[in-house]
C-alpha cells in the first residue's frame, strides 16, 4: 500500500506539473524542458510520500504485533 501511494503521488505530481509546464509554454513562447516535471518535481514527491507512506504503515504493522503479543501473552 505504501509504494501504491508513492506512485500515485509520482504521476499525480507529474501530470500537474507537466500541465502547468504546458501552459507556462503557451503564455510565455518559452519552450521549457518536459523533464523537469519527472526529474526536479515528480520523483522528489513521490520518494517523499513513499518514505513517508512506509513509515507511517510500519508504526502501525508495529503496534499490531505488540497488541497480538500482549494478547496472547
């Protein structure tokens, strides 16, 4: 779930940058590099929200596995 995450956050992140590279294209001439959406944009968000993702699934896989241990304890 959390690498679904880090992805959905990739291309969402990447799909609007690229469509505000878009429109910086048409209303200012300049011909802007695409692959600053992916590379200076998109990937950073995505690692970000995986990490983060991960981190967050994992405290609470933790706490499970403490709770069933006390349980059965």
């Amino acid at each position: 779930m959390g690498f679904a995450t880090g992805f959905a956050a990739f291309f969402l992140t990447t799909f609007v940058s690229i469509m505000a590279l878009l429109f910086y294209r048409v209303g200012s001439g300049h011909n802007p590099d695409f692959a600053i959406a992916y590379r200076d944009i998109g990937f950073p968000v995505g690692m970000v929200v995986l990490v983060l993702a991960l981190g967050y699934l994992s405290v609470l896989y933790a706490r499970r596995l403490r709770r069933r241990r006390a349980q059965h304890s």
